[in-house]
C-alpha cells in the first residue's frame, strides 16, 4: 500500500483499537494531542510529515512501562503494523528509531534524537506530559500504578540511569522534579519551547498549592 493517506488512516484505526481504554494516561486522546502538537510544530520546519505522523500514532503502541520494562516492543509492534501495510523500508526503520530513542529516562540521561522528525515527536510527546493535561496524566499514571499522591518523607530523586528509573515506586508529586519540571529545557524546537513556557508556570502554581493545601495553609 502506498496511499498515504489510507496508510494514516489504517495506522489511526489499529491504534484507536489497542489504546481506547487505556487507563493511565496513555490513551487514544494522548496519542491525538500528541499528534496535533506535531502537526503544529511541523508547520515551521521543512520535514518528512509522514514520518514525523507515523510515529506520532505509534509511540505508544508498545510502551516499556507496560511491557515489563522492555523497550524493544514497540519498535517492533510498530515495525510489524507498518510492514503489513507495506511502508517503504526506509520509512519503517526510520519510524522505529524515533520509537526507539523517544523516552524520557530519567533526569540524568541524555535522550538525543537524530533527526528533526524525532526532535518534533519527542517534543509533541513532552509537551502533553506538560501543563494541566501533564498533571491529570501524572496523577492517572499513579493511581493506575497505586501510587500516593505525596509523601513528605520520600524527597524527590535524580535518576542517573534508565534502569534507576523505571525502578522508581515514588508518589505521583516526585514525578514533577524527576521528570516534568525539567522538560522545559530539553525541548528540541523553539516553538515547543515557546509553548511550554505557560505549561511550566501552571505547574509550578500548581505545587506552590498543593504544597500549602498539605499543611492546611490555604
Ligand atoms: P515518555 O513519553 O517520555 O516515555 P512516559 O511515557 O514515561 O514518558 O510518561 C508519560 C506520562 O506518564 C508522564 O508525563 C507522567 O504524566 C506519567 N508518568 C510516567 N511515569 C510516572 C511516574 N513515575 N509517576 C507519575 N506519573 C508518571
Ligand atoms: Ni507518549
């Protein structure tokens, strides 16, 4: 098959179909926004959008989080749909490379893309783990996880590998200084950059609340 438009259209159906109801954030209307950032970000550069929507709809199909932490899945997951649609070889490999490297894995690893098509999907990625959908996802994660909410006594940790922290059992308000405070400056793109901007105050109100709320400040 080599309409891309059906292409797109199929590869929407088959993720809609695995993701409909997933519960901790990870779901169809995670995979849409995320899809919507990148067609945004798209709009200021010169880049592959094929590409740049395959792997927006199929970054999450097989997510390590979910598959004992194996992060070879959902290359392949993604690998097997495309080429049973029979996507040109090029544009499978580079769709799972992007799949591949997408991940935040924690707050002292590096996570480079290499091409401007990755640098857009890991920044759509990041900026819906951003903002008011950052926290309901956040929070969704953990109750799926049977997570708290916060505890005082576990301070938030820096994660110097991928392995430290996918081990990580912390309450759900850690994951704001492990991971979602830091986006802001390991975007790829300066619209994403521009965007997170008010993602990342409203967080932080958020905290500086919740914070006071805990000891019955406010
Ligand atoms: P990435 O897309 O970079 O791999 P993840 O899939 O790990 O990111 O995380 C996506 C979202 O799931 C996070 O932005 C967060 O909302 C939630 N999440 C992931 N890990 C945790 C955690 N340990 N605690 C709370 N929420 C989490
Ligand atoms: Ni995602």
């Amino acid at each position: 098959m080599n309409n891309r438009t059906e292409i797109l259209a199929q590869t929407e159906q088959h993720v809609k179909a695995q993701l409909s109801d997933e519960g901790s954030g990870h779901d169809w209307w995670h995979v849409y926004r995320v899809r919507q950032n990148a067609r945004m970000l798209c709009a200021q550069e010169t880049v592959d959008t094929f590409v740049v929507e395959l792997a927006a709809l199929l970054h999450d199909i097989g997510d390590h989080k979910f598959h004992d932490g194996d992060t070879s899945v959902g290359p392949r997951l993604a690998r097997e749909w495309l080429a049973s649609l029979q996507v040109d070889e090029a544009i499978i490999a580079h769709v799972c490379h992007i799949i591949t490297d997408l991940s935040f894995k924690g707050s002292g690893v590096p996570t480079p893309m290499a091409s401007r098509e990755g640098m857009i999907v890991q920044d759509a990625d990041r900026l819906d783990a951003l903002g008011a959908v950052g926290i309901a996802r956040t929070f969704a994660y953990g109750g799926h996880k049977g997570r708290l909410l916060y505890d005082p006594d576990i301070p938030p940790a820096v994660h110097d590998s991928f392995a430290a922290y996918q081990k990580s059992t912390a309450p759900s308000l850690n994951h704001f200084y492990e991971k979602l405070l830091l986006l802001k400056d390991r975007l790829n793109t300066a619209a994403a950059r521009r965007l997170a901007e008010k993602r990342h105050a409203f967080m932080e109100q958020f905290l500086e609340q919740f914070l006071a709320e805990w000891d019955g400040n406010r």
